[in-house]
C-alpha cells in the first residue's frame, strides 16, 4: 500500500475550490436522466453526452475527479482518446463506481444492501489498468419516521462499505466511501440528523476495525436535510449548521475531504447549503462536492440530445462548476445564479 500515492490523489481531488463531478450513471439511471430529455439511452448518446462533460473548456478549474462507469471508463472521445486520458491529461483525476447496485436485504423489509464485493479485486486491477486512482461504492440507507434503518442494516452496510474499502487501499485507489441516507419520505431534519450520526458511527467502526487509512479516504454523505415529502422544510442555515455539527461529531479530522452527494436537491440548494458549510469554517477537513443531479439536470436541460446545443450544455456545466468553487470559499449567493 503506497501510503503517500493515497494521501496525495485524496487531497489532489479537493483541492482549493475543487470538487468532483459524479458522472457515473449506471445504464438504468442514465436511461432515467435520457428519457426526461427525451433522448434514447443509446451506447453512442451516452459517449457523446460525457464526451460533452468531459470536454468542458476550464473543468479543471472547479473538478478535481471525475466518478465514472464502466462503460464510460473504456469509452473514448471522437477522435480516440479515452475518457481516462482527456481527464488526466487536464490534471483531473479519474474514477471509478464499482458497487452494482442495491439489493433488498432479506428479512429487513423497506431496507437495503448492495452487492459489487465478489471478484471486486480483479475488477479493481483492471480499472487501474485503465486509468483510475480512485473508487466509489454507494450503500443505500432507507429512513423513516421510526423504525427504518435498523441497528443491524446500518451495521451490514457499514461492513460492506469497509471491506470495499480496505481492498481498494491495498491496491492504492482512494476510495471515496458513500453511506447515503435517502433524502425520500416525510422525515424531518431532526431525524435525518439522529440517523446520519448512527450511520456515521457505525461507518467510522468499520473502516477502523478494517484498518482503513482515514488520510488516504474520502467521505461522500448525504447532507442532513427534511425529507422531501416532510411539510416543514429546513432552511439553508438549518441545514448547514446540522450537518456541519453531525460531521463534526462523527468524521476524524485525519479524513483529507468531506464530499457532498446532492441527493435530490435542487442545483441552486445544492450550492448554497455547501457555501453555507465553507462560510461556518475552518473545518478539520475540505467541505466540497460531488454531485450528480445537481452538476448535471441544467446540463442535461440545455443538451436535449442535439450536437447543436453542446456549446450551451457545457456553457451550463461551467456555470454550475464556477458557482460550486465559489460555494468551496463560502462565497456564493443566489443573485449569482442571475448572471451570464
Ligand atoms: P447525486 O449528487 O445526484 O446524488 O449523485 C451523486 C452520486 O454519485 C450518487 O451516487
């Protein structure tokens, strides 16, 4: 295990107002995000959407690593360079998802594990073959209002997380750990918080007990937040001032990042609820980034799968990336979404 490789592409990938773009829509999610655009989710769409992505003039700016798919990772440009390459030639990292997904766990009905762990070392040998420094695996938490997640769901995937882990770091790839509590259901912000810590914890535990090295690691939660259906909506300082205090009690500042999934929010909530963050700083580690929906749904709005909106798509994608870079100093506000 390269102790200094893993500690210095950890804190490559939250640089000063960096973060990470998460493009690693598996095929059925990415079909999802076509079809509201009406686009068919074809090979060749989906090369040429994150070709757009990726070839975004001053990404390097704001995106410190990319989170790819399997697809994606041996997918090349137009002209044959691999996706891998344009990103690393840019000095941005390339990544990778390598859990396959969520599965019901048995016995614990509404909850969830998720399966990727067998024959994950051959998988991760190949995927350093062909580019990658850093991994991703996304366990799924289930909340309710009482009695979802349980001790024991919270347990089996805190495990899962840390063995993920663990076998990336003896192989040098950073692993970025990701316990998402779903921001679903009619849950307040107060319940959110109680549950993120629980999760938090018992993750910590693990990673602990596996003899994961927190300096070489990058955490990606969900931040704590009302659930979407709950009528009494939390504002931007709540949030922030709950989730700055969950993280400080659960994650060991010799973690090098701390970075946000958007879960669901809004583009424009996504950025200020991580300014909000910075602004209540110094933290023990980088508060930054890595978002799906919330980097890419004006992408997305603005492409509608025609070659002649790409300029205006990638123009969406520098707009979000200039606005999270700011949000990495505390220094966004919403009036900025207003201008060009
Ligand atoms: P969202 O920001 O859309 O939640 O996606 C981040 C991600 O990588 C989910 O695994």
């Amino acid at each position: 295990m390269n102790i200094n490789q893993l500690k210095s592409v950890a804190q490559a990938i939250v640089a000063k107002q960096k973060g990470v773009l998460a493009a690693d829509e598996s095929s059925p999610t990415i079909k999802k995000r076509f079809d509201s655009i009406g686009v068919e989710s074809t090979e060749e769409n989906r090369r040429r959407y994150r070709e757009i992505l990726f070839t975004t003039d001053g990404l390097e700016r704001n995106v410190g690593g990319v989170i790819l798919f399997d697809e994606t990772l041996r997918q090349s440009t137009r002209d044959g360079v691999p996706f891998a390459e344009v990103l690393a030639d840019r000095g941005i990292v390339p990544g990778i998802k390598v859990d396959k997904g969520t599965k019901p766990l048995p016995r614990y009905v509404g909850e969830k594990i998720v399966e990727g762990l067998d024959g994950l070392v051959d998988r991760l040998v190949e995927y350093k073959q062909l580019g990658a420094r850093f991994a991703k695996w996304r366990a799924v938490i289930e909340i309710d209002e009482s009695n979802i997640p349980s001790a024991f769901g919270i347990r089996v995937n805190a495990h899962l997380l840390a063995r993920y882990a663990a076998l990336c770091q003896e192989l040098d790839l950073v692993p970025i750990v990701e316990p998402e509590v779903l921001m679903d259901g009619a849950h307040g912000i107060e319940r959110c918080e109680v549950v993120t810590g629980q999760v938090l914890e018992a993750v910590f535990a693990e990673l602990d007990a596996h003899r994961v090295l927190f300096e070489g690691m990058l955490l990606k939660p969900n931040m704590v937040i009302a659930g979407k259906k709950c009528p009494r909506q939390a504002s931007v300082l709540e949030v922030a001032e709950a989730t700055v205090r969950c993280m400080r009690r659960y994650v060991p500042a010799a973690v090098p990042g701390i970075v946000f999934l958007s879960g669901g929010q809004s583009a424009e909530d996504a950025t200020d609820h991580l300014s909000e963050m910075n602004a209540m700083g110094p933290h023990p580690w980088e508060v930054s980034f890595s978002y799906g929906r919330a980097l890419q749904a004006p992408v997305l709005a603005a492409w509608k799968g025609s070659e002649a909106n790409a300029a205006a798509a990638q123009m969406a994608l520098q707009k979000r990336c200039r606005l999270n870079g700011l949000a990495r100093d505390g220094a966004y506000v919403r009036m900025m979404e207003g201008e060009a």
